[in-house]
C-alpha cells in the first residue's frame, strides 16, 4: 500500500466518531452488568455495527492471574494469554470473538502505567495527580481500543457499584467523555430493584439512591436497566422516571430468567438497540438474531422434556464462608451447558469437596456412579490426593473422565502408581523432594518460580498441538470441525500452568497402555493422554483449558465428545 494510502486510512480511523456506551451497576455487586454489557453489545452488533466491549476492574492488582477463584471467580483466559474477568468470557461467548489484554483493565494496571511514566520523566515535572492524569490513562485505554478494533461503538463496564471509592476515578472518566464528546456517549445504569417478601411488591428507592449518587458525580443515565424477580410494571417505572429524570419507556426491565443467554432477546423485545442508535443518531442496520434464538429455544426443549445426565466435579474451590458457588468453576459449568444443549440433554453437577476424599470419607458413598466425573483446574497440595483416588476411580469403575489441567496431571499420577506400580509417583508441585515427578517443572520455569514471580509467567493463551490419528481426540475435532489444519492434525488450545508432563516416563506410560494423543508444535510438550476405547469408554485428559474456548453456539468438540459418553453411559 503506497504510503499516502496508509495515511488517509489511519487518518480516516483517526476522524471516525466512535460511540461509547458506560455500563454502571447499583446497589449490590454481582447485579448482571458483565451479562447487560455483552446483551447490548450483541444488540448492536446484530443491528450492523461493530462493536468492542472492555471491562475496567477496580482492583489493584495487574490481572486477574492470582486472585483465589473463591474471591473473585474463574479467572478467564483469553487467546493471547491474558488473565482476565469473567465477564471477558461472556463477552466472547455472546458476540462469538476472542476478546484480549486491550479488552481488560484493572486499576492496578492504570496506576503502574502513569508511575512507570512519572518515572521516565514523561510529564515533564509536573506533580502527578489521580485528576487528570489517572482519569487521562483510563480514556486513553478506551479510546484506543476503539482504534485498534475499528469500532464504531465501545462498550465500557465499569467494576464495582456506583458510591463505592475505588471506581470513582472510572466515574469521572465518564463524566469527562461526556463533557468532551456531546452525542457520542451514553450511561446505562443497571440497578436492582428488590421485592421485599414481608412486603410482596417491588421497591425502587434503592435505585433511585443509586440514580442520585451518579448525578452527585455528575452523570445522568440514559437509561436504567431494572434487575428484578419479575417484570417491572408500568407504575414502577413511572415512579423511577419521575425520581431519577428519565424517560418512562427508557426504563428497561431485566428480570430473573431460566438462561442468562435469554437476556439479549428480553431487551431486543423492549427496543434498547434501537434506542440506543436513536441516541447516537445511527440508523438501525438490522437485527438478525435468528442463530441465538434458535440456541435459546433448545435450551427451553431440553428443559421440557427433563431428560439429564449426571456429573459428578472433584474439586477445591467451591466454599465461601458457609455458601457454596459455582463462580470458581464458571467456564466448566457453561461448556458443559453448551454441549449438553447442542445434544439435547440437560446437565446435572454435584460437587464433591476433594479434602472430603483426602480425610478418608469412603470413595464409593461420596461419588457413587455418576454418568461422567471431571477433575477440574486447581493449583497446590490441598485435595490433590483426593482428586488423584477420583481420577483412579473413575478409571477402574469405567465412568466417562475429563481431566482439565490439574485434572490431567493428577489422571497421570494415578496411573502412575496404580497402573505403573510407581507409588511415590506425584507432582513435582506437590513433593518437591520426591524421586518420581512423573508431572514437572519446566526448567525455565525453575528461575521463575525461584524469584517468586508468579503473575503472568506461566505458559499461557493459545499453544498449537498435533493430535494423533486414530484416537478418541482426534476423532473429536475431526468431527466437529475443529482442526486449525486438518492435513497436519493441528488444532489449538489455551494453556495457563507451570507444571508438565515429564516425558523421561512416556515409554513406561505408552507400553503400560496410556496413550499420548496431541503433543505441542513447540517443545514437544504433552498436551493430550487418553485411554483406548477398548478398555474404558472415555477417559481423556487434556493440558489445555477447552472450556475457555466453548461458545454457545459452537461447544467444545472434547466437551461435546465427553457428554456423548455420559449419555451412552446413563
């Protein structure tokens, strides 16, 4: 391209008025603004626009790599290796896209960026301040998402709730871009609207104290959007136009729903997309979202006709105080839906504490014989035996296994000692000193882990793999279409660990029948082990995380594989 060409395209992108949409949450955290953000995101991209979503988290921390998933949820892990929010995975799942680190912000990542340029000296010797230079760094990262992607319209959600302190720099953001960008930018507000049992009908005062702290930082929304157990009436929204200076038909009911994938089909039902492009002033392109209610409605025929399949989950990370919660494990739980809703069966879980396996509680009372067993990601020594006898159970009793990451590795040291006959076989993770690592430590890894840095140094994002013909895994992604290059048997798989399998063991384990199924293109890395169909009717086990690659409307072909087996097996 000649280069006055390439100056009048970036000078093009440059003059293109891109539209930003603020997604705020009120009254209590965890209301739905990741799903109301990735709804309308998908509103808009079916209307014919393109649309770019990015998540700004209030922690301080770079990313979401060592948060416990028990404080904080499944971290996600996107294509290029960031750690990000779940709600990044749903914002993939609903529009289809790999989201990456552009579309993830933590606050810790804002502060270390203006400190780093403090440091070099790039403010000139100005005294560096929260305003403007934080709230600069964080319009800087939108706006140039909106570049880099070519969007027309960004949609920004903010962590946290309005009136706590640490967002207050994102708020200000806001009212900035609003003051600076008159008709290009708009605030949804997502608020709860709560039915008090002892009161029996829906009270709006906390959202209109929600209302009223966002016009105390000098923003007015556009638009709320109502969570609540049921529709909102005509009256309550009535009431929350008078009070917090809005349009009555600009007041949007989300209620509970059976699938949060019914949401964007709710709001499409009550206009926002068109609303929102009245708005900015764009016409309204279309609204083909034939695909995503045909997955909705299978969703609905599976839950008719009652006919399920039960899963029993080993893991670790399932407490909270005295609450359980299936945040820690969130992309598991929605791969398995995906492929179970694409096979016409619904899913029943049952978790099963690993410790409680460890303390010696008998194996065949607490697990019984479940249709499939998965042994899921975990990091550490606690549980680890207990995941290990799982792993052994589910192969002597032939129950349908699907190990992910840790769970592979720990398949491999159940075979190791049970199969092998190598008792002090472990993980090198879990016994340092131990003489049998039959899962290791890379030797790069070894500096790494020696300076204790442990944020994004592991092997992370999207590795490519060969997978052997004539297996279980192979067939898999043979079927269901999921080969980067089918002459070479290459697919892809996203990683996040440190730990491999120790290939000085590999003639032992392949002569003793565990067969080795997908090896990276780099380093040769053992990615996939299975057993043959002839002795179990699906045992398989995977390095890789296939559950952050499941979308609605294209499942995994290993999960798709695996519920297959659960169903023959029920």
């Amino acid at each position: 391209m000649p280069d006055r060409n390439k100056k009048t395209l970036l000078a093009g992108r440059q003059d293109k008025r891109v539209k930003y949409i603020f997604v705020s949450g009120g009254v209590i955290s965890g209301i739905g603004k990741g799903i109301a953000s990735a709804s309308i995101s998908l509103l808009l991209k079916s209307a014919g626009y393109k649309v770019s979503p990015i998540k700004f988290e209030n922690y301080l921390n770079l990313d979401a790599g060592t948060i416990n998933p028990i404080e904080h949820g499944d971290p996600f892990l996107c294509e290029d290796g960031t750690e990000a929010d779940m709600d990044i995975g749903t914002y993939e799942k609903f529009l289809g896209e790999d989201m990456r680190k552009d579309n993830f912000v933590t606050m810790g990542e804002i502060y270390s960026t203006v400190i780093e340029r403090e440091r070099r000296f790039e403010y000139k010797g100005e005294d560096v301040e929260a305003i403007p230079h934080i709230t600069d760094e964080i319009i800087r990262k939108l706006k140039e998402l909106g570049q880099k992607k070519n969007a027309d319209i960004v949609v920004i959600e903010l962590g946290g709730t309005a009136g706590e302190y640490q967002n207050v720099f994102y708020y200000e953001a806001s009212r900035i871009m609003t003051l600076k960008n008159p008709g290009d930018v708009l605030h949804i507000h997502v608020s709860y609207v709560p039915t008090p049992a002892h009161l029996g009908e829906p009270k709006t005062k906390p959202t209109q104290l929600s209302v009223r702290t966002l016009n105390s930082l000098g923003i007015q929304p556009d638009f709320i959007i109502t969570r609540s157990e049921r529709f909102l009436d005509q009256r309550r929204r009535d009431r929350l136009a008078l009070f917090c200076n809005i349009e009555p038909e600009n007041v949007i009911s989300s209620p509970d729903l059976p699938s949060v994938y019914e949401v964007p089909l709710v709001l499409q039902k009550q206009d926002l997309a068109r609303k929102i492009l009245h708005k900015f002033n764009l016409e309204l392109k279309g609204h083909d979202l034939k695909k995503w209610s045909e997955f909705v409605e299978s969703i609905k025929k599976v839950k008719e006709q009652e006919k399920y399949i039960n899963i029993a989950i080993v893991g670790k990370y399932f407490g909270t105080g005295d609450y359980e919660l299936r945040d820690s494990y969130a992309a598991l739980f929605d791969a398995l839906d995906h492929a179970s809703y694409k096979l016409g069966v619904g899913v029943k879980t049952y978790w099963i504490d690993a410790q409680k396996i460890e303390n010696g509680e008998n194996l065949e009372k607490l697990i019984g014989r479940p249709d499939g067993l998965i042994v899921p990601i975990g990091w550490g020594i606690r549980g680890a035996e207990g995941m290990i006898k799982a792993a052994g159970y589910a192969r002597d009793k032939k129950i349908p296994y699907l190990g992910l990451c840790y769970g592979m590795q720990l398949a491999v040291v159940s075979y190791a000692r049970d199969i092998l006959k190598i008792k002090d076989a472990n993980t090198e993770e879990n016994d340092e000193k131990g003489k049998n690592h039959v899962i290791h430590l890379m030797p790069k890894q070894k500096e790494i882990m020696q300076r204790r840095a442990y944020g994004g140094t592991m092997r992370l994002g999207g590795w490519k793999a060969v997978v052997k013909q004539e297996t279980i895994a192979y067939k898999l992604y043979e079927k269901y279409n999921d080969f980067i290059d089918k002459s070479k048997g290459l697919t892809s798989e996203r990683h996040r660990h440190r730990y491999e399998f120790n290939d000085e063991y590999s003639n032992r384990f392949e002569k003793a029948g565990l067969i080795i199924s997908a090896r990276s293109v780099e380093e040769n890395l053992v990615e996939i082990v299975e057993l043959s169909q002839k002795d179990h009717p699906f045992y398989l086990g995977t390095q890789g995380h296939p559950e952050y690659k499941s979308r609605p409307l294209n499942p995994h072909p290993l999960f798709l594989g695996f519920i297959e087996a659960c169903i023959k097996n029920n």
